[in-house]
C-alpha cells in the first residue's frame, strides 16, 4: 500500500479508476433513493386512494341502502301511524291516557308513541307512553316545527328534509331531547283527530338493518388488517368541523363532525388543508412527525376522508434496501479495489524502475542503462531512454572536447595579444619618444633660421635706399621662406599628433579584444563546471 501513501501514478491510476464507480455509484444511489422516495410515496398515495376509494363506495352503498330501509320503515310507520289513527279515532286528547299508547306501543312494536297538540302559538307533546315526553314544547325544533305547522295544516311539507306523504312526514334520525339516544321519529295527521300522532323507534333498527354495509365496520376491518400501515381513517362533515363549535349532536348527519371513524391524530392546519381539498377536488397530505403522514380526501355532501398512515415500517424497509445496496456498493468497490491493485502490480513494475532512472538522469548520472523485458510501451520507453542517456552523453563528451579546444585557442590567443600589445608598447613609446627629440631639434633648428632671416632682413633695411627693386625681391624672398618654415613646422606637430593619436587607438583596441578573450576564457569555464556535473563514460 506504499504506492497510495506515495504520490505514484499506480496509485493515481488506482485511485482514477476507484473514483471513477465511487462517482458512478453515488450518482446511482441518490437517483435510487430518489426513485424510491417517489415510489414509495406514489405507492402510500395509491394505497390511500384505494382505501379511499373503497370507504367512499361503502359510504354510497350504505347510505343506499339505509336509505332504502328507511324507506321500508318509513312505509311501515306510515302504516302503524295509520293504524293508531283509527284506533283512536273520535277521542279526544283528554281521553286518550298513558296506558292506551303503551298497549299501543306494544301491540305494534315501536319504542314509543307520543300525541302533539296545538297550544296558542305552540305545538306540544300532550299524551306520550314515555312520561318525561309529556309537557315538551317543539317552538325551538327549528324546521321541525315548521313541518309540524305544516303538517297540522294539511298543507304539503316543503322542509326539504325528512319523507314526505300525504298527512305523513317522517324526519331524519335525530337524538332526544331528554334521553341520550337516537330515534326515526314518525308524524301522522289526516285532520280526523284533534292530535297529531307520533309513533317512534330506536336508530338501532335501521343499524340492524345496515350494518353488513355500515363504513364503521368497514373502517374497523382495514384497521384491524396487520398488513396495513393505515393507523386511522375518519369521515369529517366538513362544514361542521370547520365551524369549531361545541353543540350538542341532534341530527348525526348534520351535527356530527366526524360521521364515521376517529381523528385523534390532529395537525394544527387541518382546517386548511380541509377547506383547501374541498376547492380543489383533489388529495393534499402533511407529515405528521417522523413517522405518519395525514392524506386529506374530499367526497361529495361536503365531506373529507382522513386517513393517517404509518410510515415506520416502510421507512424501515426503505432503509434496509438502501442499506443492503450500499453494502453491496462497498463490498464491490473493496473486490474491484483490490483487483485493480493485483493488476496494476503486475502490469505497471516497470513504473518505479523508469522513475529512479529518469530521476538519475535529472540529477545528472548518465552512467547506467535501464532494462525491462516486456514487450510493451513499457519496453519501447526504456529502449529509448537509453538511447537518449547515450546520445546525451557523446554530446557531452562532445561538449567537453570543444571546451578543451576553446580553452587552448583561447590561451593561444591571450599570449598573442599580450604579445603584441607589450610590442606595440614598446614601439608606440620608442616612436613618441623620437618624434619628440626630432619634432625638438627641427623647431629649434626653424628658430635660429627665422632668427637669422630677420637679421638679414635687418641688414636689407640699411640697403633699402641703396638698392630698392634689388631689396624688395630679397626680402620677399626671405619673407615666402620663413612662412614655409612655419607651415614646415605646423605639418611636424600634426603628422606627431596623428602617429601619438594612432598609437592610443592601437593601444585601445587591443585592450577590449583582451577583455574579450578574457570573457570567453570565464564562459569556457563555467561551462566546464556546467558539463561536470554530469557523469558519463568517457571512451
């Protein structure tokens, strides 16, 4: 495992190509969990769109057929009210006492019958076979007084609840007014007697009658499933839930917030996420916690389906699923990894061969060769590595002789110009040394000429009257000579000037070519230095 701590390029090479599935993996496991997480909620939705879909089909099949046995009973009451209307007939509501409605209520098999009777502006249970109904005022029922007016009327019951016929209207189950239960209450009045007639019976009947299709017992069954993660389902009357008030359940249908089930499980937005499904038409849910989720539902009559699902167990097996792929990534990676390091073992030896050879040559060993016998790239890159170590080194060799010849030239040249520059020495110094004592005689020489001249020229003078045109030609004569003599000696002092002039630039250039050979004789020998450095087989 050196070759991983050290920076080599079998480690590199491992380390690329082990990146290379890490990356691949990593991308692919958080695309699958991705994946799963929508899986696996696509699959909880359909679940609780199933369920839903069920329970409301149940909700339409039972409430069908509770209907239509309420409908049978309501015939039935319509018949047993009928029935006590002609037993009754000609009596008046003083007549009728408390023990001829409780042998009525037996001899027809209903929970009790009660006689209504108007009061000034009021309609009140006059006669009842159950004592505590007597004496209650119905002013305060609401549409059910309504009905009760129009009933006693003879006029058409227009409530819009309850069933309606002629002199007949029953009204939907609703609770007592002094006794917690629930009854189909039954009103008859066909005007032949001063009293409206009230048979009743318990809701327990109609439940008799519905319960293979009640949603309770279908909610109670999918809850009780162990294969199931639902926790909880509930069937809310939406307007009433969202109306938040604590009033007492007279109507189940129109009063209870929750028809059927339990919502114990609450979120602090369920009232909006009710009224958001409801002008929606379409499914929302929210987690609650870590483990449930709550799926909101609408169906129709204003209603919403709740059902909370528990999320452990699937979470649980997602997890498991994750946590078996990862293992198997990772068990993968280790057998690739240490594959890869068997091959590259084999395969890639040569590497830290050729890199101790190259760093030899950088740092300067040109003395060995390299070998490796295989017949690969491998064995190409030795082959000509060592035909560049040679090639290196005759060049340096070569390199080596040249510097020797250029120092021997370089010598050769330097006695040379110190030669002729102590030559020229001498000369230049001779030279200026001569020219000065002749350049001195020949002045001195012109001097006593000119001062002879103007001796002569003195004489003449004393002549001048003597001989005049004789005078004047000699002393031209003498005067042109001494203005050649004069130029004589300027052309002297020049012709020294320019042989001293002459001398100074010999002498210059002779000195910057010995600095020239002085630098080349410094750059041979820092080349010389240079070159050995390296070590090679001399032949």
């Amino acid at each position: 495992m050196n070759f991983l701590k050290n920076k080599t390029i079998i480690g590199q090479i491992i380390t690329m190509i082990a990146l290379i599935p890490i990356i691949i993996c990593s991308i692919f496991i958080f695309i699958f969990v991705r994946q799963m997480e929508k899986e696996f909620d696509h699959f909880h939705r359909n679940d609780v769109l199933r369920t839903a879909n069920i329970l409301k089909s149940a909700i339409e099949i039972s409430e069908n057929s509770k209907k239509t046995v309420e409908r049978l009973i309501d015939e039935k009451l319509h018949l047993i009210s009928k029935e006590i209307a002609k037993e009754l007939r000609g009596k008046t509501i003083e007549e009728v006492t408390q023990q001829d409605l409780i042998a009525l209520r037996n001899k027809y098999d209903v929970y009790n019958i009660s006689l209504l009777v108007r009061r000034n502006d009021d309609i009140i249970i006059a006669q009842s076979s159950d004592p505590n109904e007597i004496g209650l005022s119905t002013k305060e029922w609401g549409y059910w007084y309504d009905a009760f007016q129009q009933l006693m009327s003879g006029k058409p019951v227009t409530v819009g609840k309850g069933y309606y016929q002629e002199h007949y209207w029953v009204g939907p189950i609703s609770k007592s007014d002094w006794e917690n239960k629930y009854f189909k209450y039954a009103y008859y009045y066909d005007g032949t007697t001063e009293f409206m007639i009230n048979p009743y019976i318990l809701d327990s009947e109609i439940y008799h009658a519905t319960k293979h299709s009640d949603p309770e017992a279908l909610i109670h069954s999918i809850l009780k499933f162990k294969e199931s993660e639902i926790e909880e389902i509930a069937v809310i009357n939406a307007n009433v839930l969202l109306r938040s008030e604590n009033r007492d359940i007279i109507e189940p249908e129109r009063d209870a917030p929750i028809l059927y089930g339990k919502n114990s499980y609450k979120h602090e937005k369920d009232h909006f996420y009710i009224q958001k499904v409801l002008k929606e038409n379409q499914m929302e849910s929210v987690k609650l916690g870590e483990n449930y989720r709550k799926y909101y539902l609408p169906i129709p009559n204003d209603r919403v389906i709740t059902i909370v699902t528990d999320l452990s167990a699937g979470t649980k097996f997602f997890h498991n699923i994750i946590f078996l792929f990862v293992l198997s990534f990772v068990a993968a990676f280790v057998i690739i990894f240490f594959v890869l390091q068997v091959i590259t073992k084999k395969y890639l030896t040569p590497i830290p061969t050729i890199h101790r050879y190259i760093n030899k040559i950088a740092a300067g060993d040109l003395t060995e060769e390299i070998h490796v016998d295989q017949k690969n790239e491998f064995g190409d890159i030795a082959a000509h590595l060592n035909e560049m170590t040679d090639r290196i080194s005759q060049l340096i060799v070569d390199i080596k002789n040249d510097i020797e010849t250029l120092r021997l030239v370089s010598n050769v040249l330097s006695e040379t110009v110190h030669s002729y520059f102590h030559v020229m020495d001498e000369v230049s110094t001779t030279m200026t040394k001569e020219s000065r004592e002749i350049f001195h005689e020949i002045e001195l020489e012109v001097k006593e000429i000119r001062q002879n001249y103007e001796n002569i020229n003195q004489q003449l003078e004393k002549l001048k009257e003597a001989n005049h045109f004789e005078f004047h030609h000699v002393s031209n004569f003498i005067i042109q000579s001494s203005h050649q003599l004069i130029r004589l000696n300027d052309l002297m002092k020049q012709n020294v000037k320019k042989v001293t002039e002459m001398n100074l630039s010999s002498f210059d250039a002779i000195q910057q070519l010995n600095e020239i050979i002085i630098q080349l004789d410094n750059l041979s020998k820092d080349l010389e230095n240079k070159i050995n450095k390296f070590k090679v087989q001399e032949s």
